[in-house]
C-alpha cells in the first residue's frame, strides 16, 4: 500500500514540474444531482492529462546514469506524452512502445516531443512485450503507466488536491483503467476522510481491472475501440501494486457504454465550456447514466484528461454515440 507520506513526497518532488490544477463547482450537475457537484479540473494538467504527475515523480528518482540511457514505457497514449515530456525536460530520452489502437493525434504528440515510437500489435499487452525486450537488450529503464510505487504516488497528488481544498468531500469519481489514478487517490482521500467513497468509473467493454477484480486475480481481457480510449489495455497478470490497492481502497466500480461516455463528452462542452476527451468524461457520464445509487455529496469528479483527436470531438458533438471496428 501507498501511505499518505509517499504522495506528501511526491508533491514535494514534482511542485515545480507540474501544475496544481484547479476545482469548479458545476451548476448544471449540481441542480441535476441534487448535491455539490466539483469537477477537478485536471485535464488542464500541462500534458493535458493527470499521467504527468506519475512520470515526473518516477523519473526524478532515477539516477543520473539511469536517465543518460533513456527510459521506456508502453503506453495508451498520455503516459507516453507523460513521459516524453518529464524525459525532455530533465535531458533524457524516451522510447514508447503502444499498439495500433492508439489514435494517431497521440503518437503524432509524442514524436513531437522528441520520443522514439513504437508501433507493436493490436493491445497494450503486446507493446509491454516489446518494452521488455529492449529494456534487457539495451538497458533502458522502464518507466510503467501504473503498477509502480513512484507513479502511484504521483498520481495520488490528485487526491491530495481534492481533499485539502475539499475537507468535507463525500464521494469521488475517478476514471479506472490499470488503476494508477484510482489507487492513488483512494489512498490519499481515505488517509485524510476516512468515511468517503471512491468510485471507478470505466467503459463496460475491456474493463481489465474490473474484470479482474471479479475473477479475484488479474486477467486478461479483449481490447476494443472506444471513445474512452485511454482506458483500454491489460493491467498485467504479474500486477503487484494497482490490483491490490484497488481491491482493498475502492468503494465501487461503475461501468459505462459508449453512448454514455459520448454524452458525458457533450455535456462537459455544453454546459461546462471544457473539451475532454472519452476518458476524463466517464464520471460525468457515470452521473447523467443514473447508475450511481444513494450518492452523498460533496461529489468530486475527476476529469482526468483532454487529448481528444478534435475531429472526433467535433463528430461526438454533433451526435456520434459509438465507434465502429473499422473506426
């Protein structure tokens, strides 16, 4: 488990690097819910999303001999962006393993930021397999989207946030994929109001955390397109750290369908005047769905990222509600 003094370190460690993102009250959601409804606004993160505050934190605890010979991670998308950033800035080089899923804004970004990109079959679990070979054959440090004690702390920080400027927070809603993000700030949020709830949201079609929290040990589980495609891929079956955090520390776990998740992406434009993409909108579609019973406000939301490719924004919009296979 990750205590609260590892994630007060890592504020510490990441202060300069990262931004303290802000929270709003939504009126819309408020009147609709019928409680204090208070979006983290972290998609304002400098990456456009939370994975920033992991990938700082884990690579400033990196030897000076372990950035000069690069670092690696296979990625969804906004780890890899993460992590090419943290690398840039620090003097280091970063490799990215992701598979054909991710879409083409999100490699274009991280080629943009001077990483080496690698394109390695159809899911996440096939761009670890390439990572791992090069991280014995060329000595790279990996640097995981999630099941790593660094990452977890950093993305704890969220949490930190929350429960300071929120004391009397209730309910939080955080997105679920190999559950850095949730791990983290159950962890921070429950150290510091130990009678709130926190709730992972995720798709309902390649749940991997969920499905392997059902099966009561990791597994793995099909990809598939989705607008909430940052919470696609494997949470990997030698998991020893978001599996068991997540188990223990989350109240609930909410599944939401892509009709659903589209319209949380349309409300957050429409009534927020903010654009995220599939994955930070699944609290708020978990909200508009209904399918959050007994909820107790205050209610934090999560809104966990914004690298959206804008021409599928604009067609969500304008009222796309699914992703085909051939998408």
């Amino acid at each position: 488990m990750i205590g609260l003094d590892l994630i007060e370190q890592a504020r510490e460690r990441i202060a300069n690097h990262v931004l303290c993102t802000p929270l709003a009250t939504s009126t819309s959601l408020s009147e609709r819910i019928g409680t204090q409804v208070t979006l983290k606004l972290e998609h304002h993160q400098l990456t456009g999303s939370f994975k920033l505050r992991g990938a700082t934190n884990a690579l400033l605890q990196l030897t000076e001999v372990e950035r000069e010979r690069g670092v690696i991670a296979a990625s969804t998308g906004n780890h890899g962006r993460a992590l090419s950033y943290a690398a840039q800035a620090v003097g280091s080089r970063a490799t990215i393993c992701m598979s054909r899923l991710v879409p083409g804004n999100k490699v274009a970004e991280i080629r943009r930021l001077g990483a080496t990109v690698r394109i390695v079959g159809s899911s996440q679990d096939d761009a670890q397999e390439d990572v791992e070979r090069l991280v014995a054959e060329d000595g790279l440090s990996m640097i995981p989207p999630f099941d790593h004690p660094h990452i977890i702390a950093g993305q704890g920080t969220v949490g930190l946030e929350v429960g300071e400027a929120m004391p009397d927070v209730a309910t939080v809603l955080v997105p679920l994929s190999g559950g850095g993000l949730a791990a983290g700030v159950a962890a921070a949020v429950k150290a510091m109001r130990t009678d709130a709830r926190v709730i992972g949201v995720t798709m309902d079609r390649g749940a991997a955390m969920k499905a392997s929290l059902d099966a009561g040990h990791p597994v793995q589980v099909k990809e598939y397109r989705s607008f909430a495609d940052s919470l696609g891929g494997g949470i990997g079956l030698a998991n020893a750290w978001t599996f068991p955090m997540c188990r223990n520390l989350l109240d609930d776990i909410v599944l939401v369908n892509e009709s659903e998740i589209a319209a949380g992406i349309r409300h957050v434009y429409e009534h927020e005047r903010e654009i995220v993409e599939g994955a930070g909108a699944v609290g708020i579609a978990a909200l508009l769905s209904g399918k959050l019973a007994n909820l107790k406000g205050p209610i934090a939301v999560i809104l966990s990222g914004r690298n959206i490719d804008m021409a599928l924004h604009r067609e969500v919009i304008n009222g796309l509600d699914s992703l085909s296979e051939a998408d």
